[in-house]
C-alpha cells in the first residue's frame, strides 16, 4: 500500500514537471512565434514597396535561403571560430587581470580609496575611443581588437570581484583558523567558493559588453570574423548572408548568456 | 575514546590591544584539570571573551602563557577549538561538508573524513539533516552543526564563548545538556564564558567569576552536583544563590 | 558640546581624506603613468612620431580644442543623440519592463525571442538601420535605444518582482486608487531599479555611442576621434579619449547619486 502511494505520489509529480516543461516550451514558441511574424511582416513591407524592393532580402524567407551557402562555405564557421577566438582570449586576459585587482581592492582599504577614481574613469571611457591607440600600440589588429575586448570587460570583473569580497564575512576566515585552515586552504575553500558567484556574475556582464565591442572592432582592418562578414555582406549587398550573421550573432551570444547564466546558478548560495 | 582530557595551566596572562591602550586583563592564573568543565562568570567588557580568543591562539597575549599538558598555545589548532556567539557555518556547504571541513584542512582521506562526519552527526542528533543547506536549519541546529563541526576535529579543550546566548529557552537548555554531556563521554576539557549564572551552574563543575577593568578572576566555586540538574533541583537552586551573591560582591568591590 | 565639536571635525577630515585627498592621488598616480609613457614614446626614437600621445602635448592641445568649441559642438552632438535614445530606450523599456515582471506569462513569452534579441551585438544593426531611417541621426539614436532598452527593461521587470504584494493589498485596504497606487506606492518601490537599470544602460549606450558615430557622421565624440586619428593629430586624440572618460564618469556620478537617492533597502 505504501509503495503504491508513493509510486503514486512521485508519477503525479513527474507529470508535474512534465507539464510545466511543456508549459514553458509552448510560451516560448509563442514568443519566438510572434518574432518570426513580425520579421516576416517586415520583409513584407520591404518588398510591397518598389522603394524598398531592392532590400527585401532581409525578409525570413531570403534568410533562411541563405543559411545553406552561409554554412556549406565555411563562412559563418571561420567568421564565428574567428570572432570566438578574440573574444575568448580578450574574455581570458580580463578575467585573469580582473579578478587579482578584484582582491585587491576588496582587501586593500587603502587601494580601494587610491584606484577608485581613476578606474571609474577609465572605465567611462567608451572603449572604441582607445581602437585608434590600440591600433599603433599593438603590432597585429588582432591584438588591437584583443586588447578593445579586455579593456571593455575588465572593469565588470574587477568591480564585482571586489563586490563579492566585501560582503565576506570576517568570522568565516576566524572559524577556518581555528579549524586549522592553511592560508591556501581559507583561499581554496573559503574565499574561492564564497564569491565564486559574484565573480560569474561579472563575467557575464564583461561577456555582454565584450559582445557589444567586437562587432564594431571587426569592422576595420581585418578580413575575419562576425563583424568583417557584416560589413563585407553589407558592401557586396548580400542582405541575406547579412540576416543570417546577424541571427548568427544573437544565437551565439544567446547560448554563452544562457551558459554563464547556468554557471551563476550553481555557484549561487545566497538564499533571498 | 578512552581519553580523560588535559591539564589546563594559564599562568600571568596578560592583554592589552594596543602598547599605549588600557589593560583587558591583569596577571590572570588559572588551572583547570583534565576532564573538567570549567565556567568563566562576568558582565560584558570584563575581557571573558578576550581570555577565550587567546586560549585558542587566535590572538596573541601582551605577557604571560597558556599550556595544556606543557604544550604551548601559541597560534590556532584544531586541538583547542572555540565556538562562537554564532554558528558562523558555510553557507555553500551541506551540513555534513560544514563538519568535515577541519578534517579536509587537515588532509584526512575522503572515506576518514566520510566516517567520523557521519559518527559526529550522530553524536549531535542532525542525522536526517546531514545533507541539508544549512541555512534551512534553525538557530539551534546550526547551532549543533558549529558543535559537530569542532568536536569532529576530536579536540582536547573546547572553547565556548556564549554560544547560546542568541538561542530560545528550551533549545538552549538541551543544548546545554547536551553539550555537558558529550564532552564528559568524549574526555574533553570545556571551558565555558558566559554571563548566565543559570549556565554555568546547568554546565559547569568549577566556576570563576571575573571582574573589574582591568579584569581579574576574583572568586571560584565548585560546582558539586550530579550528572542530572535541572533548574528546579533545590541542590541546583542552592548554588545558584551562592553564585548569584559572590557575582554581586565581586562585581561591587570594584566598582 | 566639545565631545561633539571634536566629533564632526574628526567627520570633517576623514570626509576631506576620503573624498578629496585619496581620488586627488589616485587621479596623480594615473597622470604620472600617462608622463610616464609619453616619455618612453619620446627617448625612443622608433616611437618619436606618437610623442603627441604623451601627457604634455595633450594637455597643450586642451585649450584651443575648448576655446575653439571643437570640443563643445562634439559633446552636444554626442549628447542630443544620447539623450534621445536613452529617452526612448526608458519611455519603452519601462512599460515593458512593468508588464513582464506583473504577468508570469508575458515574461515566458517574451523571455527567449528579448534574450536573443539582446544579445545581437547592437552595432550589427548599423547597415539596417542606416536605410531605414532617413538620416544617420536617427539611425545612432536607435542604436542607442535598442542598446540600452534591455537593461531598463530587465531591472524594472526585477524591481516588481521584489515588490510585496502585501503592498498593494495594504493601499487597495487604505482606499487608493490605481492612479494614487501607482504614484505613491509601485513607482517609489522600483525607482530604486529603474535608475540601477538606467545606470547600467548608460554604460551600454555609452559603449554602443562612439562606434556608432564613426560612419556616416560629421558630429560627436566618435567622428573626432576618428577625425584626429585620420589627419594625424594624436594630441587631439588622447584630448577627446580624456574628453569622453570625464564626460561619461560624470553622467555616471549622476546616476549614481540617484540611486542611492531611491534606496530604501538597508544592506544596499
């Protein structure tokens, strides 16, 4: 009898999960539905209009014409491993600065108080004004455009790093002392764990900002990557190649949003 | 655990925060046997707790020495461990990785860490517990978890600064009980800071009353009563009073 | 008394110290890796030709950027397009905002189609936009907007949800109407992450605005960048990248003045 209920219980409540997924994944069709009509509605005006004829490519239909050639070429597999290599190591290079000034200015009062100000300021600066510097600075335009990404996506990293560190609680680091801790241990176990989520948060942010400085880097210089493929598409009037790099664009962000999202997640502890 | 506890030897131990700040406490000689559960009375800013943070080696006194068995205390270890006013857990961790942790700090074997986890679990009554996020456990439970989390580091002296003063009544009074009685089974020395003349007479064997600025032991009382007290029992009634006007002379002479 | 007067002259010089004396260093320890590097350009004679990047040149090109009002007529341009596009990105985002974090559906709906959207790198609009809108100030302001909507929308969305709705029963209990409930109650609730959310979609606009304004533009902080770069006057260049990061520090100061103003949570 016991056995049954509770088998019972426990399929009542898969199917409760089950329609909750389906729940979820109907919305969302929904939602995306409405975005495809209103794109295809858009392209309907495009082409309705003899004005605008010519750009009627931007359409869905056109797109999706496109993705064949887009994919089968290469083109929007060299495009994305070129983009994905610059923002992957101009990400690595400011999450590897990002978090020791982090500690630093969640630690230090007096570095806090000192770095405050002109960091604030660096950080205002729009990081596309530093490309003509960067260009001179940097012997490649790949490391220019590296060094756009890191500039742009330090700062959330840092700030959050020396967020996360200041709502620490000092007894924490008493109790590991007392339990023994080594320093590398209260770093390991302690420190490490307990602003791990503050830290992911800032990645995501810097993820978001890098996002937004690669694709207007990508437009001078160079002849890779998502942001070349835009302006290049654009200049020979392929407005399909174009709607599908930039669709290409929002997928790609959108999955590395929803993994970094993932990953604040399980690093969360904070209860609300 | 056939242990018995150590020889607690404070001799001339003496604090102050700073060269030029006030004295916490002056020439302070305390002795306490092994096995022993021994209560420090006074009001708050007597410099109780100061005594307490020294004897666990987290801060270091202006003169004089602690040693148990003629081992020195000179910095933190998991031989002489303090629980504090709150339980102070790791949010990130289950309730069995918050008892473990000390035994991860120490490079025990997983399994090791595994089987004295779950024993000290036990010990403290959290078995059905052991895999939840502390923060859904109330004060007292995690309380008990702070408990689990020194006693699974299997120490010589335990150190409690107040720890149930944040608690409710009755979760205080079995805590209390509880406390007494494992450390009796484990062989381990307690030494217990309160201003609660009720807990140290519920807890304790030996009381010392500290008083005055700077503090100074002024009194002690043997606390000679059985294993089963409650505050009802007119032998627990007795010493209570006994304590209670010795609390209030030494506090008054110095004032 | 003299407790007191001794307290609040102890108040005035941690204040002094911390406001003044400490960005005033920090802001030298800054300055001085600027002359720094200028004087590395200059031993260097492989470098010599960007000796203008250096602190001294910039700081001689200031005044006659500023007495000329070169730099003035770019700020204005700059902001005007600013302002409207955050304008808008708050009067649409705010609603949206509002409707996604009061109905449960409305958030599912739109959850995937606005993430996907958001994370279109904003400037990837820019040969779209440049014909759809008739003039290229429009198509920067849009930019602009469809940068900083997201952030507005977002944090409005999760200012509601932090609402208690014990609230609205309260002021419906004490007789207001929507109108009055939404003044006095919903708006003081959330304005503390409306203006978070206008701070963080400055900062993208920010971002999105200098790019924006280095096509198709004779106006703003993008096109003198651009302008100094390409007729070599790098003293010029560093003035301007000096020029935004006061400018966009300021807005920033502002901002953030405000929201502290609508904080009424106490850990915040």
């Amino acid at each position: 009898m016991a056995a049954e209920i509770s088998t019972a219980q426990t399929s009542s409540a898969a199917v409760d999960v089950i329609v909750m997924v389906l729940r979820r994944l109907f919305f969302s069709a929904v939602g995306l539905g409405i975005l495809f009509a209103l794109w295809w509605f858009g392209g309907w005006l495009l082409e309705s209009n003899p004005a605008t004829m010519s750009f009627a490519d931007f359409g869905p239909f056109p797109t999706i014409d496109a993705v064949p050639y887009m994919v089968q070429s290469g083109t929007l597999l060299d495009a994305s491993q070129a983009s994905g290599y610059r923002l992957g190591i101009g990400l690595l290079l400011a999450i590897v600065t990002g978090i020791p000034v982090g500690i630093l200015m969640g630690r230090s009062k007096v570095f806090r108080k000192l770095s405050n100000t002109p960091f604030q300021f660096l950080r205002m600066v729009s990081p596309l004004s530093w490309e003509p510097i960067a260009v001179i600075a940097m012997p490649t335009w790949d490391q220019a455009i590296i060094f756009l990404i890191s500039m742009a996506a330090v700062w959330p990293v840092a700030f959050a790093t020396a967020a996360g560190l200041a709502k620490l609680d000092r007894a924490w680091f008493k109790v590991a002392r007392n339990l023994g801790a080594s320093w590398w241990d209260i770093l390991k176990e302690i420190i490490l764990p307990a602003i791990a989520f503050d830290v992911m948060t800032g990645i995501r942010l810097a993820l978001g900002v890098a996002w937004i400085v690669i694709v207007p880097a990508e437009f001078l210089g160079i002849t890779s990557g998502l942001g070349y493929t835009i302006q290049d598409s654009r200049e020979n009037l392929m407005y399909g190649d174009l709607a599908v790099t930039i669709l290409a664009i929002g997928i790609i962000g959108f999955l590395m949003d929803g993994i970094c999202l993932a990953l604040i997640k399980r690093f969360s502890w904070h209860r609300n | 655990m056939s242990r018995s506890g150590v020889q607690i030897s404070v001799q001339d131990l003496t604090h102050r925060y700073s060269s030029r700040g006030p004295v916490t406490f002056d020439q302070v000689n305390l002795e306490s046997k092994p096995g022993e559960v021994l209560a420090i009375i006074g009001r708050s800013g007597c410099g109780k707790s100061t005594l307490l943070h020294i004897m666990a080696g987290l801060l270091a006194p202006t003169s004089g020495s602690i040693r148990l068995n003629n081992i020195e205390v000179k910095e933190p270890s998991p031989k002489w461990v303090m629980m504090f006013q709150a339980p102070h857990l790791f949010p990130w961790m289950q309730v069995s990785q918050n008892v473990g942790i000390g035994l991860k700090f120490a490079n025990f074997a997983e399994d090791k860490i595994r089987e004295r986890v779950e024993k000290t679990i036990k010990l403290v009554d959290l078995e059905e517990f052991a895999e939840s996020n502390v923060q859904d456990l109330s004060g007292g439970q995690q309380q008990r978890v702070a408990l689990a989390r020194s006693l699974v580091m299997e120490p010589e002296m335990l150190l409690l600064d107040e720890p149930f003063s944040a608690l409710d009544a009755f979760t205080r009074a079995s805590l209390q009980k509880d406390v007494r009685s494992i450390a009796k089974s484990m062989g381990i020395n307690l030494v217990i800071v309160t201003h609660s003349i009720d807990e140290a007479v519920l807890m304790a064997d030996r009381a010392v009353i500290m008083a005055g600025s700077p503090g100074k032991i002024k009194e002690e009382i043997m606390v000679e009563l059985p294993e089963e007290r409650t505050a009802q029992d007119p032998e627990v009634q007795k010493i209570r009073g006994h304590l209670m006007e010795t609390f209030r002379q030494a506090s008054t002479a110095t004032h | 008394m003299i407790d007191k007067a001794q307290e609040s002259e102890g108040f005035a010089k941690t204040w002094l110290i911390d406001r003044i004396a400490f960005p005033v260093i920090g802001f030298a320890i800054l300055i001085g890796l600027w002359a720094i590097g200028g004087w590395f350009l200059e031993i260097n004679p492989a470098t010599s030709s960007f000796v203008k990047f250096g602190l001294v040149p910039t700081l001689k090109a200031v005044p006659g950027l500023v007495e000329s009002g070169y730099v003035a007529e770019h700020v204005i341009a700059s902001g005007y397009r600013l302002a409207i596009g955050l304008f808008l990105a708050i009067l649409i985002g705010v609603p949206i905002g509002i409707a996604i974090g009061l109905s449960k559906i409305t958030e599912q709906v739109t959850n995937e189609p606005f993430q996907l959207l958001r994370m279109v790198s904003p400037l990837s609009w820019m040969p779209i936009v440049v014909f759809v809108f008739p003039k290229w100030d429009q198509a920067i302001i849009f930019l602009i907007a469809v940068a900083a909507i997201w952030p507005v929308i977002y944090a409005t969305a999760a200012g509601l949800k932090k609402v208690d709705p014990a609230w609205f029963k309260v002021s419906k209990n004490l007789g207001a109407s929507f109108h009055k409930m939404l003044a006095q109650v919903i708006f003081p609730a959330i304005a503390f992450d409306i203006f978070t959310g206008i701070r963080l979609a400055l900062g993208v606009a920010w971002v999105v605005l200098v790019p924006a304004e280095l096509l198709g533009v004779s106006s703003g902080l993008g096109y003198a960048i651009k302008d100094a770069r390409e007729t070599l006057a790098y003293d010029h260049l560093t003035a301007m990248v000096v020029v935004i990061g006061i400018i966009g520090f300021t807005l920033d100061t502002i901002v953030g003045v405000l929201v502290k103003k609508y904080s009424w949570q106490k850990d915040v």
